[in-house]
C-alpha cells in the first residue's frame, strides 16, 4: 500500500483518487504526486504575492511530504535542488521545493550513522 498521508495529500489536491502503481523495487506509489507538487507550487506562489503568511506555512508541509518519494524516484537528480533554486526569484514555490529537498537531504545525511 503506499504511504497513506502522501496519498491523502495527493487526492486532496488534485480531487481526484489517484490509481498506485508497483514500483521495481516491489513498493507501491499513489501516481500524481508530480502533479499534486505543481499544483501545490501554483498555490504557493499565489499565497506568496498576497502575503499570505498562514497559507503559505501549511503548503510548505505540502510540499515537504513527497520529498522521501521524490528523491527516491531520483527526481532531484533529474532537476537538483539548485536548479529549482537558482531561478532568478521568478517562482518563489519552486525555490522553497529547493530548499526543502536541500533540508531534507542534509538531515538523511545527518541521521546516518558514522562509519
């Protein structure tokens, strides 16, 4: 089964149950997640230019949730975390899904044990 929250979040944010698939490895992904992340970015940048503070806190745990999935995939290696950052302040939403996978891979880094 995949991972229920990111399920949920997903559903949610497209409004629409999203089918899951079996991965190579054996696990179980809801599809959408890209999507959903899109959608989330777009929301983001409009909570953004109207200063919206509270809104923009909560899509940032939105956007925080498919990280594990996402960088799994490899999807940062195909766009990395700079590349989503560096984009000249055109889009605020992107530069934070930067920022966020940055802080989330330095923490799996850190959580690792030292040999």
């Amino acid at each position: 089964m995949a991972d229920q929250k990111l399920a949920d979040l997903n559903s949610a944010t497209l409004g629409v149950r999203m089918p899951e698939v079996r991965l190579a490895d054996g696990s179980v992904v809801q599809t959408g997640t890209v999507g959903a992340l899109l959608v989330t970015i777009r929301a983001y940048n409009q909570a953004h230019e109207e200063g919206d503070e509270a809104t923009m806190e909560e899509l940032r745990e939105s956007m925080r949730a498919p990280l594990p999935l996402l960088d799994r995939l490899g999807f940062f290696e195909l766009f990395t975390p700079e590349e989503w950052i560096d984009d000249d302040g055109k889009n605020e939403g992107r530069r934070v899904v930067g920022e966020l996978c940055l802080e989330y891979k330095k923490a799996q880094k850190d959580s690792q044990p030292s040999p």
